[in-house]
C-alpha cells in the first residue's frame, strides 16, 4: 500500500520538485501546505503516514507547526527539510519532536533514503487512534 505524504514548503518551486521526486519513487503525495498554520489543517484532515516540512515559513514556522503536529500526531514522523540543518536546526528539530533533520543543499537522495527509513520502522497508527488524538 502507497504511504501519503504530505509535503509542507511556502515555495511553490521546491513543493512542485519534491512532490515529483517522491511520486516517482512510489508514495503517493496527499496534499502540499505552504506554511505551518496550512499544514496543520491539512494534516488533520489527511492523515498523513509522513510530513516532510520546512523549517523557514511565513504565518507559521515548521518548528512551531512540529510541536503541534506531534501532539495531534505522535506516532506520525516528521522530517524538517531545511536550508538550516546547523546545530541550531538539530536542536530545536529535538525539542519540538522532529524524527530527521536534512538539508536541502543535500539533495532529494538523502529525502527518498530518509523516508524509506521513517515509514519501514514507524506502523500506522489504527484510524480509532489516530481519530482521538486529532479530535483532542
């Protein structure tokens, strides 16, 4: 069965070429968010298997819209694909919950790899849980 994604960037551009990248490599895009006020209401009617989110975003960062995520959505992963992978990036990444922290100038490989890995060790939540964290 195909995991949904759903990929959180406020660039159009990189949206478009990570949603592309991760389709041709079987996981299917449930939806696109463009900031993290965005997201969270995408995730929560979506339910995705995996968000892929940046970290600089207008409205909402992506380390704001993480620590909410992880409180609707704790067993969901969360990667911060950034051009902030410092140890700034990796600390905060820790404090609001993010499984992975990578860097864009990295390439896409190291996205797909990181993916793989997330969803193989992570089980989908049942939809009862994962209904009674969302309606909390």
């Amino acid at each position: 069965m195909p995991k949904n994604i759903l990929v959180v960037d406020d660039n159009p551009s990189i949206r478009y070429l990570i949603k592309s990248l991760l389709e041709n490599t079987g996981y299917t895009i449930c939806g696109e968010a463009e900031d993290g006020a965005d997201a969270i209401e995408k995730a929560k009617q979506l339910k995705p298997d995996l968000i892929c989110l940046d970290l600089s975003m207008p409205r909402m960062n992506g380390a704001e819209a993480a620590s909410v995520l992880k409180r609707l959505m704790p067993a969901v992963p969360i990667i911060l694909f950034t051009m902030h992978e410092d140890s700034v990036g990796q600390s905060l990444a820790r404090a609001v919950g993010v499984d992975k922290v990578l860097g864009k100038p990295d390439g896409m490989t190291r996205l797909t790899e990181s993916i793989a890995e997330l969803l193989s060790r992570t089980p989908r939540p049942s939809a009862a849980s994962g209904t009674d964290a969302l309606s909390a």
